[in-house]
C-alpha cells in the first residue's frame, strides 16, 4: 500500500514556515503598498522642479498651480495606476517664456514621460524593498518568540485559552470595540465633516476650445473645471498653438526621412553606421528627426560633440532624456559642449548610460573613440569663462594621449566639441577621423597625410538649428545638420551629411569616401 503524501504530521511541520510565509507577505504588500500610495520625489521635469507621487485614478494629473488650470490624462497602466506631478518653480523670466518652453517640451514629450516612469518604478522598488524587511522582521520576530516560548509553554498557553473560552472571549470582545472605536478616531472626523468645495469636474480640452482642430494626443486630455480654465483660456490657447506648430513642422520633417532613404547610404556587411550630431542647445524637435535618419541608415553608435543644453542649467537636462528615450537601441559616445557646463548635462549624460569621453581610449563598436568635453564655461548670452584648463592646453593634453598609443591601437575617431581642441592631434597625425561642433556651420571633410597615415578633420552643424546659443522653438532658425560616419572594421571610410531645411525640407548629401 503507498505511503500517503500528505498526513498529519507533515502538515504540523509545514504548518509554522507556511504561516510565516503568509505573514511574510501581507506585512510586506500592506506597508509596501502604504508606503508607496504616500510616497513622493522631487524631481526637475521640462522647465520646471516639480514633486511626482503615484496615484491610483489611472491618470497622469498635472498640478499647474493657481493661475493655471490642472490637466489630466489616461495613464493607460496596469492597475489603475496614475500620477500627480505638482508642477512648481522655474527659472523662466515671464509667463510668455515658460508658456513656450513648457508648449515646445510637451511636443516631444517621449524623454520627459520615461523619466516620470523611472521615478514611479523606483519608487515601487523602494517601497517593495522595505515592505519585504519589515515582512522579513516581524517573521524573524515572531519565529523568535514562537521559539523561545517552547513546545510546554505553548501547550500551556494553548489549553488556557481553551479551558477559560468565556474569559477569552470577553476579552476579543474588548479588544475588538477598541480597535473599531481607534480606527473611527483616526477616519471618522474627515467623513463627518462636510466639505466646502465640490468635486472637481473634468471637461474635455477639446469641449474648452472648439475653435481649434487638436492632433490625437490631446483629444484626450481633460481641464479641470473652474475659474482658472475659463479665466486662462487665452493663455491655454497659445500654449496649444505653439505646441500644435511645433508637432507639426518636426512631424513632416520626420516623415520625409523615409522618402529620401534611397539617397542615404544603407549599412552593408561588415559596416558600422555612427550617426553624429551636435548643437542641439535644447532642441528636442530635431530628435524624432535623427532618429529616423539613424533608423533608415542601420546606425549602431550615437555621437554627440556637445552643446545639447543652452546654459548648462538643471532644467535642462530635460534635452538628455529626450537624447536617450530617441536613441534607446544605439550606443552614445559624448562630449559636453561650453554651454554645457555645471555638470548637470554631464551627469545626466552618465545617468542615461552615455558613453562620456574622458581623455581616456575607449572602444565602442569595434571603434576605438578619445576625446573629452570642452573646459569653457558660456552661459546663455554670456562671455566665456575659463575652466581648468584652456583649449590650447587641452588640445596638447589630448594630443600627448593619442599620439602615445601604439600603431596597432591607433585612434580612430576623436570626439571635442570646440575644433581647436584637436588641432594638436591633427597636425601630429595621430587620429584618423577628428570630428566637432561648436561653429554652428560645416566645415569640411578635409583631408591630409601626416607621416603616411591619413588624417581627416570634419565639423558639424548644428542640429538643433540654432541661431547663437538658442534652438528651442516650434521651428528652426538655421538649418538642422546630422551626419553619417560608416566604419569598417572599425576604420571610418566615409561621411554623409543630412540636413533639415528652413522650408521643412530634407536634403541628403553626397556620400563622401574618405582616404585610406
């Protein structure tokens, strides 16, 4: 006859782990989940520092203050989850200011929602963490007690409760009308008292401007109602118009990319395929833009030569997590530009998992990369400062590296932001490709032989369309220049330059073999 599987005296000895078990997790889903309904984080979004907690409504509800209605919209997540974002200082001078930049930042929104997403996801890992030790502490408490009281004492307890059931009963009675009396101490006062303003009412943004044709996006954003959505429609409106303009102008360059993808020069076996940008100073409309052109091309690297912010503010970072969510699936080599100093944009660059270059070789790719971000501090509208070196000294300092490098590691693409910067290794012929920005314009590809090895220095324009320090806005002030850099086994052998127009127009360049 078979041995049962399940008697007695095995579920007694299962018993005690599987009730720890059970106390284990609803100690640790009740506080993780408590803690997580009340938690918090102080977090810089577009323009703005702004406190995100997590809600359970299924909305993403911003909080624009008292002159500003708050909007909502679906969060679609599982669960019901959603979000508050209470929207607080910024540095903007005026209304008008912060109304265009939060209108421009809301057009490419993609960077910004993926850091909200982060900050909720590290939330629910915080407080699923100390749910679990706290779980993990009251089972090791009451694992200590059950053990220490012993199997006599236990039994003792145990017929004692049995033998006194009057008794003990009374006593559950007391202490049940105690709990029930403390929880309607706490809970009750707020339910009794009425409440002096009604519900907020939700109304369509579409229902609050008829006269406007709204893209999908915002059909389902909603307004809370009262005197401050009828009071600021006209400030809503604008907001709304150049948030309109900008999706669309960006919108049709991004969908041009496709139609002019037979003149782009296609990845082939054995290729690598760098998309090169810099100068962006903000511009986050341009990136949907290169993404496309690095999508059509097969590009596996991202090279940024700087200036991605305008002053190198904290705010700005918001252009970094644009970079990132636009470019998730390559790799990104980088330098901060001299509007970039402060280290904000830097330190965002290395949270997003930029390759950063610091005078160090590093190889990506197959591609063996140097360079370093620039020493000069410019603000907005400001002279230059120095840093802790100067350009002539850098450009020496990065020189010293690359040219003690053996012939077998040879550098193959440095990265500054200023071209000044390789002048030195240019002239020593100790790199192959010598790429930069800063000058707003094109220059080059020109190409030299320095003791037989090749040598070829190429700046790029800039991609943000940037007039001086400032591209932000709903379209471009100088055309938005990208560049294709295609590399085989790691050597780069040809350039391709892509721009976006004045007129909203994409032009791709010759393909420009480079020298062997």
């Amino acid at each position: 006859m078979a041995a049962r599987l399940v008697t007695r005296k095995r579920v007694r000895a299962v018993a005690p782990w599987g009730g720890l078990v059970v106390v284990w997790l609803v100690v640790t889903l009740a506080v993780g989940l408590f803690g997580f309904s009340k938690d918090s984080e102080r977090v810089t979004i577009g323009a703005h520092a702004a406190t995100v907690s997590p809600t359970f409504d299924g909305h993403a509800t911003l909080d624009l203050g008292a002159v500003l209605p708050r909007l909502r919209i679906p969060a679609d997540t599982p669960g019901g989850l959603g979000v508050n974002i209470d929207v607080q200082e910024t540095d903007a001078e005026n209304l008008t200011e912060l109304l265009n930049r939060d209108a421009l930042i809301a057009s490419q929104p993609d960077g910004e929602i993926a850091r909200i997403r982060q900050v909720i996801e590290e939330m629910a890992i915080d407080n699923a963490v100390a749910g679990a030790g706290t779980g993990l502490l009251v089972v090791v408490s009451v694992a200590t007690l059950w053990t220490s009281l012993g199997r006599r004492r236990r039994r003792e307890l145990w017929e004692l409760v049995h033998t006194h059931e009057r008794r003990f009963e009374h006593r559950a009675v007391v202490v049940l009308v105690a709990m029930l009396i403390t929880i309607a101490s706490i809970f009750g006062p707020a339910r009794m008292r009425s409440a002096d303003v009604a519900p907020t009412e939700w109304r369509p943004l579409a229902e609050l401007l008829p006269d406007l044709s709204l893209d999908p996006r915002l059909q389902s954003v909603q307004v809370a109602s009262g005197f401050s959505t009828t009071g600021g429609v006209g400030i809503i409106k604008t907001a709304i118009e150049t948030y309109e303009r900008s999706t669309e102008f960006y919108g049709k360059l991004r969908d041009q990319v496709p139609k002019v993808g037979g003149r782009i020069h296609q990845a082939t076996e054995g290729e690598t395929v760098a998309l090169l940008v810099s100068d962006r100073h903000d511009n986050i409309g341009m990136d949907p833009v290169a993404a496309e052109v690095a999508k059509v091309a097969g590009a596996k690297v991202l090279i940024d030569a700087g200036d991605d912010s305008s002053s190198g503010q904290k705010w700005e970072v918001f252009s970094i997590h644009s970079l990132r969510e636009h470019f998730k699936d390559l790799k990104v080599v980088a330098v901060a530009g001299n509007h970039d100093a402060g280290g904000h944009i830097e330190e965002a660059m290395r949270k997003n998992n930029f390759t950063v270059l610091d005078s160090k070789p590093v190889e990506v790719e197959g591609i063996r990369f140097l360079g370093d971000s620039d020493p000069t501090r410019t603000g907005l509208g400001s002279a230059d400062s120095p840093g802790d070196e100067t350009i002539a000294e850098q450009s020496t300092r990065l020189a010293d590296v690359a040219c003690a490098q053996p012939d077998d590691e040879r550098i193959s693409t440095m990265v500054v932001h200023d071209p000044s910067s390789y002048a030195e290794t240019a002239a020593r012929g100790c790199a192959t490709l010598l790429l930069s920005g800063h000058l707003h314009r094109q220059v080059g590809p020109d190409h030299k032989v320095v003791d037989g090895r090749a040598v070829t220095t190429y700046t790029n324009g800039t991609t943000g369309g940037a007039a001086y320090a400032f591209a932000l806005g709903y379209t471009l002030r100088r055309p938005g220049e990208m560049t294709l850099i295609t590399y085989t086994g790691g050597r780069p052998i040809g350039l391709q330059t892509v721009s976006a127009g004045l007129d909203g127009q994409i032009t791709v360049g010759a393909y420009n073999p480079l020298p062997s």
